[in-house]
C-alpha cells in the first residue's frame, strides 16, 4: 500500500513538473531527465504523428557533463547524425531493443538502444538511448528509469494532442491568414483594376462591384451593391445581353461579347464582355460574374492596321504619285481583258502613250512642277475613257490605256485623238501655262499579239513611229516597223556600250581673233567612231542620248577627254588659249556640278583658265537664279563662260547682265544669210552692240563666207569659228597647223583688215 501511495506521488509530483508546458518543452524536459543519468551521453524521444515519426527533442551531454535538451519537432527522416534505419525498423517491435555495437556508426558511446512507450499495446512514441556502459549497466539503468517511462506513457498522448492541435491553430491561422489576403486581393482588384468587375446574385442583384463602373456615364459615385443590370447599363443593351447571361447559365461556360459604353467625359469605349456562372462545392450555381475590359485602343490599333494594309495593298498595285493603277495591276487587268475578249471573240486595244519632251519641262521647270504636270496628265486621260476602260502608269512619263470591247478600229482612232486634244490643252502647272504633247502607240488583240508582252513590245514600236513621224499623233503597229524600232534599239544600246569602250573622239574647230587673225581657242566637238556603222554623225546620236538620258556621261566623257587634249597640248608648247566645252542642260543641272568640273581639273591638272564652258540661252534662261549660282561657282574657280546659241531663246536683260559670262556667241542661224538679211543683219548688229556695252567679248559662229567676215570685221565682232577657217578636225590634224614656234596657222584663211580698210 505504502509502494502505490508513493507511485501516486511520484505522478502526481511529474503532473506538476509538465504543467503549462507546450509539446516541445514536454520533450525537452523528458530527453532531459533521462540524458541527466550518469553514463548516458545522448537521448533522442521519437514521437509517432499519424504514422510520421518526428524527433521531438534531443538532449546530449558535454564536455564538462552539462546536459543541453533541445526542443525539435522535425521528421526524424531528416537527421544526419542518428541511425534513423535502426530507429525505424525497431520502433514497432514494442519491446525495448538493445543494438549490436557493431551496427552502429562510430561515437562517444558503447551501447544503444531504443525504449519504447506504449498506450493500450501500441507504441505512440520511444526513447532512442546513447550511453558509455556496457549493455547490462544500461539495461540496469533503463530499470531504473522505469517511472519516466510510465510518465512518458500519460504525457505522450498529451504531447501528440498538442502538436496536432497546435497544427490546426496554425492551419486555421494560415487558412485565416489566406482568406485576409484573398479579401485584400479582391478589395485591390475591385478599386484600382481598370476593368468592369460585377457579381450578380440570380435574381439579378449586384453583390459586388468594381470601381471601374464609376467611370460609365449615368453611373453615381455611390456604391453599386443592391442595384440591377437597368441601373448600370442602357436598357437597349440589358435586353441584347440577355440571352448572352442565359446561354451562360444554360452551358455554365463563359460567353463573350463586345459592348459599346458610354464614358462621363462623353468618349465611347468597346468593352469585351465575358460572362460565366458562379458555382458553390456541390455544383450548384449561385451568381453570374461579368468582367468586362476596355479593348479601345486594340480596336483602333487593329483599325489603323487594316486601314495601313489597305493602304499597301492599294500602293503596291497604284502608282503613288498619280494613284493609277501601276504595271502590276494593268498586268492582272490586261490578262482578265484578253480572256473577256476571247470568249466573247472581240478585240481588245492597248494605247502606249509618251509624253513629248517631257525631259525637257521637268528640267526647266523642276521635278516639283514635272510631278503636277504627271498627276494633271493622269486626270485627263481618266476623264478621257469610259468607266470600265483601264488608264496606268507604267513609269516615268509613259502611261498605257487599254480599251475593252473594240469591234470598229477607227473607234480606237477616235479616242487616241480624243485624248490627243485633251492633252494639248494648256496646263496651268507652278504658275505656269504649260502646253504639252504625246505621242501614242497603238496595238491590238488578236491581230497584233495574242499576249500581254508582245502587244506592249508593239504599242512601244509604234510608239516611237509616232515620235518620228513628228511626234503630237498616234501610229497603230504594222509589221513593218519593227526593223526601224530595232534598229534605234541597237543604236541606243551601241551608244552605252561605245561610251564604255571609249568609242567616243573629239574633233576640234579653231576660233580665230577678227582684228589679229590670231587663234584665240578651239571647241570641242564629239564624234562616236562606231565599229560596224563607221564615223556616226552628231545629228544621229545627240538627241538619241538626249533621249535616253546618255547624255550625262557622254558629257562628262567629253568634258574629261577635251581638258586631258588640252594639257597636253599645253605640255607640249603649243599655244591654244582656251578649249571650249558645250554643256547639256541635264549635265549643267546636275547637282555639285561645279564640284565635278573641279575634279576634273584636278585629275587632269589642267589650270581653269584654259577651260571655257559654254552653255544654250535657253539653259541659262531655266531656274535663272539657280544658274546664276553655279556660274558663280564656276566663275571662282577661274574658268572662261560663255552663253552659247545667244539670240535664239528668251533672254531676260535683268538677269543677263548678273551672270558672271565672258562671251556671247551669235548663233549661226543670224550669220548665214549676212549682210543680205536685214532682220539677221540687225539682230547681229545688236548683240554685237549688247556685248560691247556689257564689256563682253562677241563669238560668231558658222562663218563660211568672206563677205560675211567682211561684214562682221565692220561692226566690230571680236572672234569668229565657221568652215570659212576650218572645219572640226581631228587632233592630229589640229596639231599639224602649228608651227615650230607653237603658233597656229590657218594657211592663209584669214582675211586682214587692211583688205578692207
């Protein structure tokens, strides 16, 4: 009796040793009992959680035989420095276990073993015991620590309900914790999202809504709970979206929508409205969410892309100038034509159409001023044809019309001339009355080519039967020109490849002084030595490169050649003053002209002063203020200038008298019928009297004549060229009239004054 009276005791003292303690410091307190005995070394109690086997506490003796229990609560698969194998095997024999020495790892230890505590027979937790006895004094000793483990056995259940309890306190305050977070998410989403955010009850009432609906007109700053669909959006549109919310309900899957709404600052924005049903756990639907966002600015971008690609799609078949169809699209349009008129066994006629001397305009009057006489050119033709007729622009100044449905070819006739009057009509282009010219070219399907490439080749050769028939009219293709269209194909394509080869040559005609007979200088002229075709005359090949546009380089070709000859002449000891080089309006009104020019002196190293350019009216009169400074540029550099073919264009004296010139030079056309012709005899007279008073030196140019020389040495005229000296000649001819001393000697040519004195 006295034995269980000191039982009750002993649990009754352990009940108030574990009193207000938590489940880690229960462990702490129960390692550390059992650690305190003398021998033992390290204790490990091993809690069973639902299956889960946690090291609750560990306690370890030190050095100086301090004992230090430290409250874990970890799974014990996680400790490096215990044999958990050992542990998990024997932890469900429950009977303590005694390990062999030999399988356990190595430490400050003789034996170990494992302590089971047990409720109803089955284990609930166990004592892992390290210790420096032997096995029989630490089975002695765990006799005698038989209290703790009946202790251990009432507290461990204790111990399990606290851990689990103090799980669930941490689940719910995680679970609490979640739910705070969630609350502070939606409230977040609901004020500061930029969309419309609703959830509607089923009976159509809203419980919850965001900030967002504030920004719709007619929606009050006031809180939307309480209120129906009729209250936030028009009524036209509730009724539109009832049948969205029922084929929401019915499917319970989301269905889209757009919706247009208006905004307080009175811009209407489209929304994407989505519309699902809200379910609970058992399925059952309690509410309908609408969340709708603002695609206004995708739908103006998606705008502005359709509207940029129809912008692209129209410029890569139109022509961006003059918005006709362009090669690409006449192309699609000739070939459904042809395959319309082959069903329908009727013709189909192609009008090429070139506008005359259109060079000429756009390099007097601008690329500006040439784009508006293009569009101009552009609205008559359209103006011109019927509605289900196709006028494009191939490139350039060449447009092309094609007219479907032909039966009468004199109907094609018709029209041609028709469009013919139309564009000679003047334009009023930059301030300027312009009239132009075409020149057509007319083909047609079947009779003229059964497809789209050989009915332009033709239209293009008669075409040009226009041009050289005078140009202003209209040629339909006829087999027989296409040997000419060849042949000035072949002329074009030799004239590029002799200015590659150096084909070109020049020929040199002197100018003499009237008063000394002296020469005073020599003009270059070009030749084109062709292989097969022999010396090909200027006449031919000029307005050829005019044409084509060669004229650029064989001008820079000459101008190059002509200052070497020149040099070289001068490294020889001849005296020839000047060498005078005509210039083309397309080469003069190259941009840095007068920085090619210097390029070329200095290539050359030939000094400006022995270079004289010479340069039409007519040029010098176009973008006169522009003229006026190149020749200034020029005038720097220390060339001679000179106006060239004067009297034939349209000088103005008040911007005559600006350009920084030297000579002017009589056009030929006034020196032929001297003195005879008293229109050119005064003409004559007057440019030589211009020239003097402006203290410019006077040129005449194709003297033939002795009393034409007679005549001009009377008025004064200070030089004259012409075949009356000498004709053009090539340099080594030129060379030839030179004597020892380097003068020139014009062979007894020359007619002095005192004949006439």
């Amino acid at each position: 009796m006295q034995q269980k009276q000191s039982a009750a005791e002993l649990i009754k003292k352990y009940q108030q040793l574990f009193k207000r303690l938590n489940h880690k410091q229960i462990a702490e307190r129960l390692a550390g009992m059992v650690a305190g005995r003398s021998g033992i070394t390290r204790v490990a109690v091993v809690l069973d959680n639902d299956g889960n086997l946690l090291l609750e506490a560990l306690a370890r003796r030190d050095a100086a035989g301090n004992v230090e229990p430290r409250g874990l609560s970890s799974p014990l698969s996680n400790s490096r420095n215990l044999p958990v194998d050992l542990i998990e095997r024997a932890y469900g024999r429950g009977e303590p276990v005694y390990f062999d020495p030999e399988q356990l790892p190595g430490g400050t230890y003789q034996s170990a073993m494992l302590q089971p505590i047990e409720e109803c027979g089955q284990t609930i937790a166990a004592f892992y015991i390290e210790a420096s006895l032997d096995a029989a004094e630490l089975s002695a000793l765990v006799q005698e620590l038989e209290p703790v483990w009946l202790i251990s056995s009432l507290v461990a259940r204790q111990m399990l309900d606290m851990q689990r309890f103090a799980e669930q306190s941490e689940r719910s305050r995680m679970t609490e914790r979640a739910l705070w977070a969630s609350e502070t998410y939606l409230n977040a989403i609901l004020r500061y999202s930029p969309a419309l955010i609703a959830v509607k009850d089923l009976n159509g009432n809203v419980v919850m809504a965001s900030d967002h609906y504030k920004q719709l007109a007619n929606i009050e700053d006031g809180s939307l709970i309480g209120k129906n669909a009729y209250d936030i959006y028009p009524k036209e549109l509730v009724e539109s979206l009832k049948s969205v919310e029922a084929a929401a309900l019915d499917s319970g899957r989301p269905f889209e929508t757009e919706v247009e709404l208006l905004h307080k600052d009175g811009s209407l924005h489209t929304y994407l409205m989505v519309k699902f049903p809200l379910s609970d756990k058992s399925e059952e639907v309690f509410g309908v969410c609408t969340i709708c966002t603002d695609v206004s600015d995708r739908k103006l971008a998606e705008s502005a892309l359709r509207e940029q690609q129809s912008r692209l799609n129209y410029l890569a078949f139109h022509d961006a100038l003059t918005s006709l169809p362009n090669r690409s699209l006449f192309y699609d349009r000739i070939n459904h034509g042809i395959a319309r008129a082959q069903r329908a066994s009727s013709k189909l006629a192609l009008m090429l159409l070139d506008v005359d001397r259109f060079k000429n305009i756009n390099d007097s009057l601008g690329h500006d001023s040439g784009d508006l006489l293009l569009k101009a050119i552009a609205g008559r033709l359209n103006d011109g044809v019927r509605d289900m007729d196709t006028v494009a622009r191939l490139g350039g100044d060449e447009f092309v019309v094609l007219l479907e449905g032909v039966h009468d070819l004199e109907d094609v006739r018709f029209v041609a001339n028709k469009l013919l009057a139309q564009l000679s009509r003047p334009m009023e282009i930059a301030g300027h009355d312009i009239s132009i010219t075409a020149s057509i070219g007319i083909s047609v399907y079947p009779t003229d080519g059964e497809d789209t490439d050989e009915l332009l080749k033709n239209a293009d050769i008669a075409m040009y039967k226009a041009k050289e028939a005078g140009k202003n009219n209209c040629q339909f293709y006829a087999k027989g020109m296409s040997a000419s269209a060849v042949n000035f194909l072949l002329l074009e394509n030799d004239l590029r490849r002799g200015i590659e080869q150096d084909q070109l040559i020049l020929h040199y005609q002197p100018q003499i002084d009237l008063a000394s007979g002296a020469l005073t200088g020599v003009e270059a002229l070009v030749r084109w030595q062709h292989p097969e075709r022999g010396l090909v005359s200027p006449a031919h090949f000029i307005p050829l490169a005019e044409e084509t546009g060669l004229i650029v380089p064989l001008g820079e070709w000459v101008l190059k050649a002509a200052c070497q000859q020149q040099k070289s002449w001068i490294d020889a000891g001849l005296n020839v003053p000047q060498m005078a080089v005509n210039l083309s309006t397309r080469q003069f009104r190259q941009r840095d002209f007068p920085g090619k020019v210097a390029s070329v002196l200095r290539e050359t190293g030939l000094p400006a002063q022995y270079l004289e350019l010479e340069i039409t009216e007519s040029c010098a009169m176009e973008h006169a203020s522009e003229t006026i400074n190149q020749l200034n540029q020029l005038n720097q550099m220390g060339l001679q200038l000179s106006i060239d073919d004067f009297g034939t264009g349209y000088s103005s004296l008040a911007y005559l008298k600006r350009f920084p010139i030297d000579k002017l030079k009589i056009d030929s056309s006034f020196i032929h019928d001297l003195p005879l012709d008293q229109n050119d005899a005064a003409i004559a007279k007057s440019i030589i009297g211009l020239a003097h008073n402006m203290q410019l030196t006077v040129v005449a140019e194709g003297v033939e004549q002795e009393h034409q020389v007679k005549w001009l040495c009377e008025q004064g005229c200070d030089q004259a060229q012409g075949f009356y000296y000498a004709k053009p000649m090539a340099a080594a001819q030129f060379v030839s009239h030179f004597t020892a001393r380097g003068e020139f000697d014009f062979g007894g040519n020359v007619v002095s004054l005192q004949d006439f004195a």
